[in-house]
C-alpha cells in the first residue's frame, strides 16, 4: 500500500532524467550489497529473462519504479524478508545489448511477415 501512497502520476514523456521508468535500464544495489545489478524494468507481458528483464509487478520492480537515483525503497522479498534497495543510475550499463521494447518487436515481425509487392507509388530500394 505505501507503493500506492507515494505514487505521483506523471505524463512519461516529461519525467525528470535519472527517475527509473518502463522499458529503461535501472542499476541498483540491495541491501547495501557491493555487487550492483542492471535489469530493464517491463511488464509482465514483455518479461522474457530474469538476466535482463524485471518486472514491476516484482516486489522489487515496484519499489524501484519511479525511484530517481540515489533513493532508497524498504521492499518485502517474495520469501518474506524485508530489504532495502538503492538506485545507482537508469542508463544503460556499459556493454548492454540495446533491445526495443515486446510490442516494436511484434510489429517488426509483422512488418517482415507479411509479402510486398511493387505496388507502383513511391520510392523503392534496388
């Protein structure tokens, strides 16, 4: 329920820089851990990794989302413990692989599926 309490809805497009968001890169540390970890926070419908993805319905992924960096959020792990995560930065870490989010996929592929012909307007590629 505090998620609820400190939720400030917000149009995405005008969020201050450093504030974790859908689709973007999050580097955090729990419990004032030295080992950092960068996941991209998504929904459940675009989780496809625990390597690389988190979700926001994870009891970590809503204490993270929304976080600006240098926060720090008390969470309840899924085993019951209660723990504390810090936001170190939302950029992508060195050496990420660059991905696009579930639904630009799905509509590339459909994109690419579907056959085209010449269809006499416009410019076309040789």
């Amino acid at each position: 329920m505090s998620e609820i309490r400190r939720a400030v809805v917000c149009d995405a497009y005008k969020m201050p820089r450093g504030v974790a968001r859908l689709n973007e890169w999050v580097t955090y540390r729990i419990d004032g851990n030295k080992r950092t970890e960068s996941k991209i926070l998504v929904c459940p419908d675009e989780f496809r990794s625990t390597e690389i993805n988190l979700s926001v319905l994870s009891p970590l992924g809503a204490a993270v989302l929304g976080m600006s960096v240098g926060s720090c959020m008390k969470f309840f792990s899924n085993e019951g413990g209660l723990h504390f995560v810090i936001v170190e930065s939302v950029v992508a870490p060195p050496g990420a692989p660059l991905l696009f989010p579930l639904r630009a996929r799905r509509a590339a592929s459909q994109l690419r599926s579907e056959p085209h012909g010449f269809d006499g307007g416009g410019p076309n590629a040789a």
